[in-house]
C-alpha cells in the first residue's frame, strides 16, 4: 500500500518532467529549423560597403527578409562586382539581376523625361527636392523606369555636388567668369560650367587632385564626402555651397522579378524600399557632417552663397533647360514652385 502511494505521487511529476522535456526538445527544433526561401534575389551596389547607399540596400534586404519570413533573400553584392551602373542595368533589363541601386544618370539616358531630375539648381535646398520625390511628382518619375523593364521603388539620397576652388573662393557668379573648372566626362555639366562663364575642363576623378595642384584647373565640383574622403581640401581650400546639383538616386528591381511575385510580395517590396530609403537618407546626412567637419579642420573656407546670387547662379541656366529639357520645361516651373 505504501509503494502504491508512492507511485502516485512519483508519477505526475515523471509525466511533468517528461512533458517539459518535449517542450524544450519540440521548441529548439522549431528555433533551429532552417527557413528554405522561395526566393533568392541579387541586388547590384557599386558603393563600398559601408557607403550609406550599401548601408541602405542591407537594410532594405534585412526588412524584407523580416516581412516575409525569409520567404525572400535578397544578397547585396557591393563594390560593382555585378558590374558597372550601364552593365547593371543592361542586365536587369533581360532578368540577370533583380534588384539594384543606380544613379539616376544612368536611367535618363534611355528615358529622357528623367533629365528634369538632373537640371541644375532645380530646387531651393533638401526639403524642397523630398517635398518634390515623395510626393505626386516623384510617383511619376518612378513610373518612368517602366518603359525600360525596371519598377522604380524608391529615391535614395546622393547629397548635393558644390564648387570648390585653389587660389580664390567664389563668392558671386562674376567670380566664376574665366576660371578652369575640371567636370566629369558629361555633356550636361560641361554645359553647366560654361552657362556660368566657367571653362569647362573634363578630366578623370583619380587625376583631379594633381590637376589643381599644378594649376592645370582652378577648381572642381563635388558633394562633401566626395572632397573630403579624397583630401582635395589640401589643394582646393575654398568651399562654395550653390547646390547647383540635386541627383538622387533609386532602388529599382527588374521586371521579371516584378512579375514573379505576388501583389502582397509587391506591397512589401515597395514599403521596404521606401524605408530603407528614410534609413539611407539619415546616414548620408551624418556622413556629409561628418566630412565637412573634417574638412574645416583642416582649413577649408565655408562660403554660402545667398538665395540672391543664386538666383544669378540659376538665371543662367535657361539655355541648358532649353537644351536638355525643352518639351518639359513646365514640369521644370512646377517643381520650382512646389
């Protein structure tokens, strides 16, 4: 009788501790369960990999993945080892690649209208351009990419390219008249410079420091990051903030991906994309502070122009606006007075 009593108590907790036992053992192999996605995207980067752009498609990657339960992986592949912008997006035309970041350059010249985008001083400061992208406006620019086979999902940031100079700081538009301006290798900015009264010198990033350290050019042009991560501020002290340039950039994903998801994928794509856009566009602030700061500390002259010379500044630039964007110079006007 007392072994029998025994045994009833005994045994509920055996079946206690056997049940837990099933609990952990049935926990741990749900938490270990490796997830087979559905799908594996590549997203084409050609910035480094801490780049705020990089920074950006991880994030957006890293959102998606949440979203869909790791139904979809997408795999950043930073450094252009996809292949340059043009390559790139040569490729997600036909399927080769799903996702990507470019610079809105690269889709303008197989879709004209986005050449508005890329107009000199278009835009007031920051606030304007976002208020511009995020709204109606910047809907139907993204709409663009769908003539060349690309779903445009987001704007990312690339900050705003300013002059810079060697020997004097621009102050006034009469200060650009007759100095040699070294550009990148583009129709567009070549006109740009000279619509100031600037000569326009085209020549390769990697030769610009020599260039204007032995008087070959006067000056440059470029965003905060761009002058101080490559120490132009030895040779180009003088700092002038026209803003004359606004690009953004945009997440794209090709159509082929596009249509192999479902409209709830669709939905999440999308509302990722727009996040991780919010995300870059913090980074890229608090690395174009960054740069000035490090900049000014080793002795570079801040100079700001005012909203009235930079009217002077965007006055001259009707003849580009003519010349790139003649059919489009009302949208030009409204986004000038958004």
């Amino acid at each position: 009788m007392k072994i029998r009593g025994r045994f009833k108590i005994v045994l509920p907790v055996v079946l206690i501790v056997l049940a837990a036992v099933c609990a952990c053992w049935i926990f741990e192999r749900e938490t270990n369960r490796t997830v087979v996605p559905e799908y594996v995207f590549t997203y084409a980067e050609n910035q480094a990999e801490d780049y705020p752009t990089t920074e950006g498609g991880k994030r957006f990657a890293e959102l998606v993945g949440e979203r869909t339960e790791g139904r979809i992986q997408i795999l950043v592949k930073p450094g252009a080892v996809l292949g340059s912008e043009t390559q790139v997006i040569s490729q997600m035309r036909y399927g080769g690649i799903d996702f990507a970041r470019v610079s809105l350059a690269q889709v303008a010249d197989a879709a004209p209208k986005m050449n508005v985008l890329q107009m000199p001083y278009l835009y007031q400061d920051s606030e304007h351009m976002w208020r511009v992208l995020e709204g109606r406006l910047g809907d139907e620019f993204l709409a663009e990419t769908e003539q060349i086979d690309l779903i445009g999902l987001s704007w990312y940031d690339a900050g705003a390219r300013n002059f810079y100079s060697t020997d004097k700081p621009i102050t006034c538009l009469a200060d650009m008249r007759g100095m040699r301006i070294r550009v990148q290798e583009s129709d567009t900015m070549k006109d740009i410079v000279e619509a100031l009264g600037a000569t326009a010198v085209p020549i390769t990033y990697a030769d610009v420091y020599s260039a204007m350290e032995r008087g070959v050019v006067e000056g440059a042009e470029n965003n905060w990051p761009s002058y101080e991560s490559t120490t132009h501020y030895e040779v180009a002290p003088y700092y002038t903030i026209d803003e004359h340039s606004r690009i953004p950039e945009l997440q794209l994903c090709s159509r082929y991906t596009w249509e192999k998801l479902s409209q709830e994928d669709q939905e999440i794509i999308r509302a990722c994309a727009r996040e991780s856009a919010l995300y870059e566009r913090e980074l890229w602030k608090e690395r174009e502070e960054k740069s000035r700061e490090v900049a000014v500390a080793h002795g570079t002259v801040v100079v700001e122009l005012s909203q009235r010379e930079k009217r002077k500044f965007q006055a001259a630039m009707q003849g580009v606006y003519e010349k790139y964007c003649g059919e489009y110079l009302d949208i030009i006007e409204e986004i000038r007075e958004y």
